[in-house]
C-alpha cells in the first residue's frame, strides 16, 4: 500500500522585502515570542516516520497499565474511539460527555463518509495520493508528518469499523463500495447511506460501552469539564461539574486527553450540535495550552438559509447535491422576489459555471460559499430578508429531474430532499431549493506536536479540538478520518511514551493546584448567578454570534476586524455586568451551562479576530480583502506566513504571545490552487 | 399563530410535578417546535421565572437526544424527531400538552428531562461486537451480501431516543433492543457472540425495568427512524434458540 512517489524538494523563494510591522503588533493587540517546533517527528523518509516514532515511543508493561489513569474529555470519534482502544490496552480510564449518554456526541451528525486510502477502486488511489490531496486541500497550512500519517493509518480504520459491524453500504457482490467526493478525482470515499458519522459513532460508542461493562472505562455522562488542574507543570486532572446535580467534582489522572470538538458555535449558527462549546479547550488554553489558527474556520456551502430571528441552528445538506444540482441567481436584483419557476434561461445567472467552467457547481466548499456571499451582497439573493439583503441561492435540480426521472433523483437524494421539505415546508421536486453557506467545521484548535500533546505536559488533544492534519481548509469526508486515526491508532501509540514515565507522585486534593482550580470554578459559577441583570445567554450569544460572522466570517479586512474586536471587547464587558441566569447551581441548570460556554466564546471570538488580522494573507477558509487576485481569487503570501500561528495566553488583561512554527515543505511542492 | 401550551413542570427527580399552563403568541410556522420553546423560555427569562428544561442537541434529527411527548404522541404529531418538527403541524388556537418520557426505566430528572441511561447498561450488556482496535482482518475478506448489509444498516438507523418505550403501554424496550440484536446478528461478525448477546440484553433489559412486548405496535409507529416491528420477531427467535441452545 505504501507509495513510492518521489519527493520534491520546493526551491525556496527569495526573501521578500520587509513589510511594516503586523498590524496587530501597531495596534498593541499581541506581541511575538519565541518560535516553536515539533520536535517528536522522527526525520527521513515520510513513509518511514510513523513506523519509526512507534517502535521509538516507550512502551508500558501490561501489568502496569491499570496503575495508570487516563482522564478523556468528549466521547465522539476522537474521545470515544481513544478511551475503548485505551480501556482494551488494559489502562484506567475515566470518560467525560455533556450529553446524556456518549452516544449522542456531534460526530453522529456527519453525513457524506469517510476517506480512506483502499485503492479498492483501482483507479490511481494511494497513501502518497490521499496525503497530497490533504496536503493541497488545506492550501499548504498542515503539517506534512502528521497528515502523512493519517493518510497511511486510513485503511485500518475501515478495517475496524467493518470488524465491529458498521453497516457500511455495499455492492451486490458483498465488498465495500465507494464513492467519489469533495472535487477530488479518485474513489475512496466510504460511506452508510447519509449517516456515516452516525453509523461510526455508534461503533466506536458499542467499543466504549463493551469496556464500560468490563471495567476499565468509567464513564461520567451529563458531566462537563470545567478547569484542567496543571500541577507542577503537568497535567493532572479536571474540575467538572456534574450537570445534574450541579456538584462540582475532582478528578485526578496521570494524563488527560481532551477530545471536546470544534468550536463553530461562537458564531452562534452554525451545523454544530447547540451543546458544542469551546470551554474545556479554551480553559486549558488559559492554562498554558497554545492555541492554533484559531481563524481557520470553514463555511459551507450547501446549508438550509435563515428563516427569522427565531433561528436556533443551521442545517447542512451534503455537498453530494452540487453533482447533480445546477446553483444559480437572477441576473437582474428586480427578479429577487419573483417564482424562480418564472424566471426565464437568459435572465439566470449560474454564477459557478460563469466564474469556474472546469470545474463549475463542483469548485471546493470555501470558493462556493464566498461566491455565493458576493453574489447575496450585490443584492442578487433569493428567499426572505434577513436584514437589509436577501441570504440566499438556488440549488436547481430542474435539469437533474429532466435528465434522470423524478425516481432516480429520489434515489440518490430522497433523504435530503426530504430533509429539505419539513425544514422549509417547500417541495424541492418543485420549486427550487434555497441554500446558503454555513459554519459547519473549525480547523484551528488547540497546539500538538506529533505525539498529540500540547505545551502543557500530559495535556493531550485529537480529533477537531487540535490543529493539526487540516491546514487552512478540511476536505469533504476527512473529518471521520481524522477523529478515528486520532482515536484508535494515533494518540493510544503516542501517549504511551509519555505514561510510562508514571505513575506520577498520588495529588492530594488539598494540592494547591487543586484547590486553585476548583476556586476558580466556585467562583465562576457563583458570579454567573449573582450578576442578575437584564439580558438573557442567548442575546448575548446571538450578537456575538453576528459580530464574528459579518466581520471575521467569509471575509476578513483590517478594518472590519478592528471593529470587531472592539464590540467584542464591548460585549463582554456588558456581559459580565448584565447577564442574568436564574435557578441555583445545585440543580440540572440549563441556562448557567450556557452562560459559561459563551463566556469562553466572549474570549475566543477575540482571539480568532487576533489570529485573522495579523495573518494578512488568504488561504483556505481564510479570505482577506486586501490579499486577492485581480480575478479576486485567495491569494497566498508563502514567503510570510508558510507557519503555524500557536498562540499564547496573555492573561487575564494581557495580549497574546504569537509563536510561529514554520512549515516545511519536503515532498509536496507548495502551488496557487487553480479551479477555473 | 397564537398557543396555550400546557407543560410538565418538576423542579427535581423527587418532586412532585404539575402541568402548567402558557400562552405564546406570534409564533411562526417556519420555527421549530424547539424554538418555540425557545421563545418562550427567553420570556420566562425575561420575568423573572426558570426557563423549563428539556434536552436536545444536534437539532438534525440525528443524535437522538431531544424527545417529547407532545399531545399524548412521542415526538408530537410528524414521524420525525421533536427537534426536525415545525409549527406548520400546527394551527392557530392550538391546545398541546407537553409532557416528558413516561416510563419506570426514564425516571424524571428535571421539567422535561429524563434519565435513559438504562438504555446504555443494555448495550453494555451485550449490544457491540469484541473487536480490539489492531486485531481486525482486511475489511474484504469477509464479504457481506447486500440483503443482509441493508438490513443491518435499516436497524442500525435507531438513535436510541426512547420513543418506542414512551409510546409502548408497557414501556418496552424491546423494539430498541431488536433493532440492535438485528443490526449486529445480520452481519458475518456478529454470529460469534450472536446467543449471549440477546440473552444478557433481555435480562438487563428486564432487569431496568421495562415492560414486556404484547404487538401494540405504537413503538414503530412512533419511531422516528422507522423501525419496523420484525425486530422484535427478530430478537424473539434469537432468544428462543439461543435459550434451546443452553446459552
């Protein structure tokens, strides 16, 4: 399976003359510290180094095993995945979900598929091709070691998954069958139905819940992390609180694993499950965890649009409906409110096709969605108002049921169309569907070295909640990849050489470290609930939630952000002051686990604003005004920012640390992506 | 449109509860049914009064968290979860009672919120296939013939919601449990475990607290997923052979 394509070796450029300072420095926003560096990755050839690093990470007798506690936060791909394959090695570990049971983690809401590097389909597929496609996809922001890795580890996931008795779909003939996705020219995409997160989900849940019954993984359901304890500059343990009956409890570990997903919800809508939340990332952060690209965030194209005010979540409809649907708007804004049954072939306009004629509906999930943006923005969008502008596009599939009968578009699309129809009450067979791009996916997250760990010894993260294998844009179906590489084959390979330095000197509760933590979780949740003011969460969280989408969605400028790290800074002033949460923190108490989640979020939204400005280039989900083609394609600046953005917390009323981990480029070469 | 809401209040799992009665007004059809809700508790907020709690999450019908009994009917008058509900399925004036799961095996945590966490001790009782990570074969050399793969896959659709058992007369889980004893007994993998599995799974099952199956049939018909009702001809055949087999 391994490929032998050989590397090439980028040329590197010349310097380019110095620009002024980061504007961000000018503003006193951040200042820079020392630049980092993975330094776990073992050198030498790509294909040789995860082979390498595993017989190199120490190993842990058996029989010491179950001396050694695991603490995982979050029981999706990543977290559910990790605490099975840890609780099968024999380790004590101890599982944390919000929700009422691990099964019911954000994961489950994926629906296109999984990527793997099979080559089942003979068609040109390998580890090198998969690793390369990720590579490119991500426009060049990853980290060549750990997306290599993932792509060789791709085919065992699938023979996992099948071992467990994950229904993926099949061929007549009883083998796995594939299909194509995300733009890319090969099959390797594994899929059940529109459900494969849900199908993946429940595997990695039943591997969790075989360990449960065999006692090697406690499991705290309807549990949240509140605090990471650091004692002696390791990680030791979390502070939650038990969602029920509001205790606030300790647990103490040798190593703790966050697995907590992404945080897309500071944008208030978005795909993301309405309990997601950045809290236990953002709480390690402020405890020594560097955060990374926090403003890669990716927006999808193919969402249900906004109906009112009332709006609480967004829903995604797989970007399978690009291969068949046909996306267009008016050309003249007059024909905005007008039956699109009525509006005549020459008064259309497919913009995609116009704009993209090789690859037209089907260009990569960022350019669609931007598109779809200006074309709203010169007045030209379909469906209700949402402010001053119509929020939406058409997604045709007149031609598609034409072509293909009423039956056949069924088939293959039934249960979106479906989907669409209760949401919207429209049928699509009918009238055109309306979408608009969403967010759906963040890419930045908590820093990691190849082992996973963060710069908080014994701090471990996988799946969404790190940076790592997606760069500056994640491709269709390799989300599922990662959170099960993390989960099964990754992190249980890699935290072992850090286990079996333990275990660690027994913590008191009376440590200091542990007494800090829980303080400030007393402190915090008894502030939320004396404030007693005149605004609800959830106001607050809308408006930050519209601050970050007109000014750090999309697209960024310099200005816009400026602005908004002011009504952000603004905001959480008032928030602090005038928030009012009622009820009593000894009870199952909705609106305070909303209160803290979005306080963090008050926190977060600034720093990706942070991360947005000083990276005065485009790349992937990231589009700055002032860094574009004359065609008003992403434009690239390699020669400044080819590096990790990993920042620092700057303290409570300090500015965050910028550290820059350069990104190497050995086997792919770094190129302007090109869709036209 | 303009609602009067009647909602099961219960401020803990030992107190007693209530309907309460409250009118909504200006509610859009476009809204889900759990936004309405949501306007409504930003108005409790507003005066002073606890928002009511009741559990949801994904809102795509997916993760199986959110779960009404809405009018007398799981998930409300739509074969669809609570959260993919909308208020078209309504008309102006409306009365809706709504109310938590009712079952022994659910107790009531708070308003609208119930504990199922006896569904998660029946999986741990057997409702998975032992597979180490590192110990699988090629995922080719076992194949599955399609008939069977898509019926593995139609019960594998269950997002364990508890639906089935608030429906039931007798708050059964059996149609929860026979989608999982179908789903994991079609395949070539599950056969090794295939008699254990359904005997532990029926005794924790029992052991919760659930009722017996007697055909109603208002599980599937309230399922979200569609479960059908063979399941559980499925899970009775498996624990009568497996019980002669001496498991």
């Amino acid at each position: 399976m391994t490929d032998t394509q050989t590397a090439s070796t980028v040329a590197p450029e010349a310097p380019a003359p110095a620009r002024e300072a980061a504007p961000g420095v000018v503003h006193g926003l951040y200042t820079e510290g020392e630049p980092i560096a993975d330094t776990k990755a073992p050198k030498g050839p790509i294909e040789a180094r995860w082979n390498k690093r595993k017989f190199d990470a120490a190993l842990v007798n058996p029989a010491n095993r179950r001396k050694l506690t695991v603490i995982i936060v979050g029981t999706g791909l990543a977290g559910g995945a990790a605490a099975a394959t840890l609780g099968e090695a024999g380790y004590n570990v101890k599982s944390f979900c919000y929700q009422d049971s691990p099964r019911r983690a954000h994961s489950i809401a994926a629906q296109g598929g999984i990527n793997a590097a099979k080559n089942y389909k003979e068609d040109g597929d390998s580890t090198f091709r998969l690793f390369y496609d990720t590579v490119k996809g991500g426009d060049y922001r990853s980290r060549e070691s750990n997306v290599y890795r993932l792509a060789e580890v791709s085919a065992n996931i699938i023979d996992q998954c099948v071992a467990q008795g994950v229904p993926f779909a099949r061929e007549y003939g009883g083998l796995l069958d594939n299909r194509s996705f995300g733009g890319v020219q090969v099959s390797r995409t594994f899929y059940a139905r529109g459900q494969t997160g849900q199908q993946l989900l429940i595997g990695a849940y039943q591997a969790l819940e075989r360990q449960v019954a065999a006692g090697t993984v406690e499991m705290f359901s309807r549990h949240e992390m509140l605090e990471v304890v650091v004692a002696d500059g390791k990680a030791r343990g979390i502070i939650a609180r038990d969602l029920v009956t509001g205790e606030i409890e300790t647990h103490l570990a040798d190593a703790v694993v966050l697995a907590s997903g992404g945080y897309g919800n500071v944008f208030f809508l978005s795909t993301n499950a309405m309990g997601s939340n950045v809290t236990a990332t953002w709480r390690a952060h402020r405890k020594g965890a560097h955060f990374a690209n926090p403003c890669y965030t990716q927006i999808h194209p193919t969402c249900i649009p906004v109906a009112g005010e009332h709006q609480s979540k967004l829903t995604l409809m797989s970007e399978s409906l690009r291969n068949d649907g046909r996306i267009w708007v008016p050309k003249n804004a007059a024909d905005c409110e007008k039956d699109p049954r009525e509006i005549p072939e020459e008064d259309r306009d497919y913009y995609l096709e116009r704009i993209y004629p090789s690859f037209g509906n089907l260009v990569p999930r960022d350019i669609a969605s931007r598109q779809a943006k200006n074309v709203c923005d010169e007045g030209r969008g379909v469906g209700p108002k949402v402010g001053d502008f119509r929020r939406g596009v058409y997604l045709d599939f007149t031609d598609a049921l034409k072509r293909m009968s009423a039956e056949a578009v069924a088939e293959k699309y039934g249960n979106l169309l479906d989907m669409y129809q209760r949401i919207t009450g429209e049928n699509p067979y009918e009238v055109p569907m309306r979408i608009y791009p969403a967010v759906h996916y963040t890419m930045g997250g908590l820093w990691v070295d190849y082992d996973l760990q963060s710069s908080i010894p014994g701090l471990f993260v996988s799946g969404e909640a790190n940076f790592s294998d997606h760069g500056a844009n994640r491709l269709g179906a390799s989300a599922l990849m990662q959170g099960l590489a993390d989960g099964y084959f990754v992190l249980p390979n890699t935290i072992r050489d850090y286990l079996a330095k333990g275990p660690f000197p027994k913590l008191e509760e009376s440590n200091e470290a542990v007494v800090e933590a829980r303080a400030s979780v007393d402190a915090r949740v008894q502030k939320l609930l004396s404030i007693n003011g005149d605004r609800s969460v959830d106001s607050f969280h809308k408006e930050l939630g519209n601050i970050m989408w007109e000014y750090c969605g999309m697209e960024r400028s310099e200005e816009g952000l400026l602005k908004a790290i002011d009504l952000i800074r603004g905001l959480r002033d008032e928030f602090w002051r005038n928030v009012k949460v009622l009820g009593s923190a000894d009870t199952l108490n909705q609106s305070l686990e909303k209160a803290g989640r979005v306080a963090d979020f008050l926190e977060l939204g600034e720093l990706m604003c942070i991360d947005a400005l000083h990276r005065r280039e485009s790349c992937g989900g990231h589009f700055r005004a002032e860094s574009q083609t004359e065609d008003g394609e992403a434009l690239r600046h390699d020669d400044e920012y080819a590096y990790v953005a990993a920042w620092e917390w700057g303290g409570q009323d300090g500015a965050p640390i910028l550290h820059k981990e350069d990104l190497v480029y050995e086997f792919v070469e770094m190129k302007q992506r090109s869709y036209k | 449109m303009n609602l009067t809401l009647k909602i099961w209040r219960q401020a803990g799992p030992q107190a007693k509860g209530e309907m309460v009665t409250y009118p909504v007004s200006d509610i859009s059809e476009d809204m889900s049914f759990l936004e309405m809700l949501d306007v409504l508790n930003e108005q409790l907020n507003a005066r002073g009064e606890e928002p009511i709690a009741f559990d949801s999450d994904c809102r795509e019908g997916i993760c199986g968290m959110c779960g009404l009994m809405i009018s007398g009917k799981a998930h409300g008058p739509e074969v669809t979860t609570t959260c993919q509900l909308h208020m078209r399925s309504f008309s102006d004036g409306d009365e809706i009672t709504i109310e938590p799961w009712r079952a022994d095996a659910f107790p009531v945590i708070k308003d609208l919120v119930v504990d199922r966490s006896s569904f998660d001790r029946i999986i741990q009782a057997g409702g998975f296939i032992s597979a180490n990570t590192g110990s699988a074969p090629e995922a080719h050399s076992v194949p599955v013939p399609k008939p069977k793969a898509d019926r593995a896959f139609m019960a594998a659709a269950c997002i364990g919601c508890g639906a089935c058992v608030a429906a039931c007369p007798n708050a059964s889980g059996m149609l929860f449990m026979g989608a999982k004893i179908t789903h994991l007994g079609e395949l070539p993998q599950g056969q090794p475990e295939r008699d254990a599995r359904v005997v532990s799974m029926v005794s924790q099952h029992d052991h919760e607290g659930f009722g017996g199956c007697t055909n109603v049939g208002a599980c599937s018909s309230a399922c979200p997923k569609e479960i059908p009702l063979d399941v559980i001809n499925q899970l009775n055949k498996d624990l009568r052979g497996a019980l002669m087999r001496g498991e």
